[in-house]
C-alpha cells in the first residue's frame, strides 16, 4: 500500500467530540497537516433527535474554543445564548420532594460563553442547547453519512477500516469517537467493561408555558438547573433557558414558552412492580405509556404538594406520540420517549494497554453517568488534547497518542467515578431516620461551600 505523503486521520462518529477535533485538525494544518476524513452512521444531520440541555463547564468551554475556527465560533451564540442578566442564573439547585432547598453552590456570574471560557478557577457551568450545537460543529464538515463502521484492521503501514455498506478506507490513525456501543473499542479494549446501574432514566424535551414556568420559579428561584430528591432512590431534574422560544405549537393563551429537559431517575426494580393504578404496560415504543409511567411513579413516590403537582404537569407536556414531522414539532424530537439504563464504561475494568495507531475519545472510552454534566466535556476536551498531540506526528513513531492516553484517562476515570458515586448516593432508597441524615449533610455541606466560596472570593478576585 503506498501511503499518501499527507497522512491520513479517519474519525469515526461525528457526535461532539468527533466534530470537535475535525475543527481542530483543520485549524491547526499550518502546523502539521493531516487529510482528515469523518464517517457517521446516521443517515443525515436530522435523522436523530440530538435534543438535550447540556451544562459546558469553563474547561469544555475552553477546549471547544481551542478546537474550533473563528468561523464557527461566531456561529456559537445559537447554540450558547448569552446569560439574561437579571433573569438567569448558571449554576445548580437541589431540594427535597417539597421544595425545600438542601445544596445551592455559589455560582460565578458571567455574561457570555467567553467570560465562562476565561474561568480558569473551581467548576463554573453554562446551560446551553445541544442540539444546536451539533448543528453549529456540523458546518462546513464533509461528514460522510449513512457510513457505519463496523471493525478495522491495522497492518504495518497503517489502518483498514470497515463499513457495513461493503466498503473499507485506509488511514494513518483511526480515531473511535463513536459513543458508548463504540465497535471500535469492544474490538480494542474488549476488557472494558460497562456497568448497569440498575437505575432508569426517562429524559424528555418540552416546550413549558410561561405561566407553568413561574411556578416552577416560585420554588427554585432562576437557577438553569434544578434538581428534587426523593426519599425512595428518585429523582427529578430540569434543565431550562429563561429565554422566549419560537412558539411552534397552537396556544390559546399565546403566552411565552421555554424549552426544557426533564428526566426523571428511579430504581430499575420498581419497573417491575405492578402498580394498581397502572393499567397498561409499559412499552417503549409507545411514548404515551412511558409518561403514564412516570407520572404513577410520581404520584406514587412523591408526597401530595405543589412540587409534586407541578412535576405531574410539567410530564403532561411531553410528547405522547412519535412525532415523525420534525417541522410541525417544537423540538423536532422525532425520537421516542424511553426509559433508559443509566450506565458508564468501568475505568477499572482494564489496567492498561498498548498504545497503537487506533485511538478512543469521548464515550467510546469513558462515557458516564450524566448526573455531574461532565461527559460532553470530558469528549470536547479530549477532542482539544488529542488535536495537540497529533502536532507531534511521525510516521514511525506513536508515542504522542500514548502521551493523550495517559492524560485522558488520569482526568476521565476520575469523573467517572465521581459520578456514578454521586448517582448511587443520590439514587438510595432512605427511611425517615436517613433523609434526616441525607438532607441534614446536604445542609452543612451548603454552608460549607458557600463560605469556601466566600473566603475563595475576598483572596481571588478572579
Ligand atoms: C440525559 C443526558 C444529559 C446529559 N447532560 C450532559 C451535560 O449536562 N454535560 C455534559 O458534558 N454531558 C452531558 N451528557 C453526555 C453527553 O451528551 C455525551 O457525553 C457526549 O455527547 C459524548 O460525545 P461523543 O462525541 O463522545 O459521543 P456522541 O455524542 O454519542 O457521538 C457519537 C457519534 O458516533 C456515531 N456512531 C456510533 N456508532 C457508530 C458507528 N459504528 N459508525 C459510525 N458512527 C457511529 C453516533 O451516531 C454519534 O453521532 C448528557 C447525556 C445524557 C444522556
């Protein structure tokens, strides 16, 4: 096989880490230039609902800047609006089943993507909306559509890789950023194991009535995100922008709406317990009985009171049928609403491996549970790191992507653990003795973190 004299980079999955680093190979061609392909398996950008709130932290911010061109990067303020001063507030609140507020960490205020990129202390964390920012990564991307990989092959030179269409690419590197069934990594790492949580989730985008979105206020004040615990291992958390959205659907009342993510989290055992006011079963193609779903765990789990209340109708606005008009809906989320397993690939399932011209970023290698919002980063990062390391490329020698893997999986398997951690605390079915215990050290951790702020502040005027 006679090698172009530019080598040849494949990126499989142009999800956001994928993208991420297509941007920063280009951007940085001056300085070494590399012919960059990237393959997808979906058909095209819309065939999959891409939908989902996300939080970007100040790091995520900043590795996304470094990746991508100024070109795109003007096109960031559709996906990543400018806060609403006054009226919005970046940060995290959590309360137990009637609203009483248990951990609100102090927030750093910024006005823009860019004031949060410069953060460079603590953890600070943007609401911004994921679907658009795939759309905003996807320009000027020659993505390859409707190619899905299904193994490689590396010889001496290089990388065979395979497609289930019939057809095969060679390549200098081969990089999997193809999410958490990655093929490329059950290949390389068949080791790594994935672990159930034996925790469901049901995560949903709706468009809420300003009228419905003021009561929510009432309890949670203007925090973007908002977290309720139950006592029975549930949990509730919703993710908005307090800024008017388009309204799409017929209202009578012509009010404003907002968009939001809600997912509703519970022990997996109680999918299997037949609850008496539950008539039909649940079947995940049928997005009308998931919600009835929710809504009986709701009222069964949670105590009678306006949280409660507001829950059940806030549920109520979610999509009952598979809306395969991606026009007509307000989200175009033409996917079903499904319960799904919350899940993470285990860091300790492997101890090491050889590093080779077949390389992992992003969910293919560490993906985790979302309740610390750290995944997406985590993969933009990784995209930022790997593009630096590529700098150093040789022909013959691949010690660079060693140097990437080292630090990725130093800063990643952290965050994995951490998180599934915080989902099994929070995740913990408690008697009245322990939600004393559970909210009485929510409480003092507050107190705690507020003051450390506090005192952070009056040293660091950053
Ligand atoms: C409910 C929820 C909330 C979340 N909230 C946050 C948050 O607040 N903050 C945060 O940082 N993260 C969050 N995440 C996680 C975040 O969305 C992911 O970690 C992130 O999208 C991972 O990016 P990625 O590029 O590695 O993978 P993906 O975005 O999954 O992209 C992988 C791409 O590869 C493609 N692909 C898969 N297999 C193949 C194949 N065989 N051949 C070709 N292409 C293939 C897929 O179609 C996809 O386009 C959340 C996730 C969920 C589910």
């Amino acid at each position: 096989m006679q090698q172009d004299k530019i080598p040849t980079i494949i990126i499989v999955g142009a999800g956001l880490g994928g993208l991420s680093l297509y941007h920063a190979l280009i951007k940085n061609k001056d300085k070494r230039e590399f012919n960059v392909k990237i393959f997808e398996r979906e058909s095209s950008p819309t065939d999959r609902w891409q939908g989902y709130h996300i939080g970007l932290s100040n790091y995520g911010a900043q590795s996304l800047l470094n990746c991508i061109p100024s070109s795109i990067a003007s096109n960031l303020p559709k996906a990543t609006p400018n806060t609403v001063p006054d009226v919005e507030t970046h940060g995290i609140i959590i309360t137990d089943q009637v609203g009483n507020v248990l951990l609100a960490p102090p927030t750093k205020p910024f006005k823009d993507f860019y004031e949060l990129a410069k953060i460079s202390r603590g953890l600070s964390s943007m609401i911004i909306y994921r679907d658009r920012l795939r759309d905003v990564l996807l320009d000027d991307v020659p993505v390859q559509w409707n190619k899905k990989c299904t193994k490689y092959v590396e010889t001496q030179e290089g990388v065979w890789v395979f497609f289930e269409d019939g057809t095969q690419e060679f390549c200098n590197i081969l990089v999997g950023a193809d999410g958490i069934n990655s093929p490329i990594r059950k290949q390389k790492l068949p080791e790594l194991q994935i672990v159930n949580y034996g925790i469901t989730h049901v995560g949903v985008d709706i468009s809420i009535p300003k009228h419905l979105m003021d009561r929510a206020s009432k309890i949670h004040g203007n925090v973007l995100a908002r977290k309720t615990l139950g006592t029975k291992g549930d949990s509730t958390f919703m993710m908005t922008r307090l800024i008017p959205i388009k309204q799409e659907q017929d209202d009578e009342k012509n009010e404003p709406h907002y968009r939001a993510t809600l997912v509703y989290s519970y022990p997996s055992e109680l999918d299997n317990v037949d609850t008496e006011s539950e008539k039909a079963k649940v079947d995940d193609n049928d997005p009308a009985s998931v919600i009835e779903h929710v809504k009986v765990l709701i009222r069964t789990l949670r105590p009678d009171c306006e949280l409660t209340d507001l829950l059940l109708e806030l549920w109520d606005l979610a999509p009952k049928t598979i809306p395969n008009d991606p026009i007509k809906f307000p989200f175009k989320n033409y996917n079903p609403v499904q319960r799904r397993m919350m899940r993470d690939i285990d860091p300790m399932s492997i101890k090491s491996w050889t590093s080779s011209r077949v390389v992992l970023l992003g969910d293919a290698v560490h993906a985790m549970s979302p309740i610390l919002g750290l995944g997406a980063n985590n993969a933009i990062q990784d995209a930022d790191k790997l593009s630096q390391a590529l700098l150093k490329y040789t022909d013959n020698n691949i010690s660079f992507i060693e140097e990437y893997e080292k630090e990725m999986l130093k800063r990643t398997s952290a965050d994995v653990l951490k998180s599934r951690n915080v989902t099994f605390k929070t995740s913990t079915p408690l008697g009245p003795f322990g939600v004393i215990v559970r909210d009485r050290i929510l409480k003092v951790i507050n107190v705690m973190i507020n003051f450390y702020s506090f005192a952070d502040n009056l040293i660091f005027k950053d």
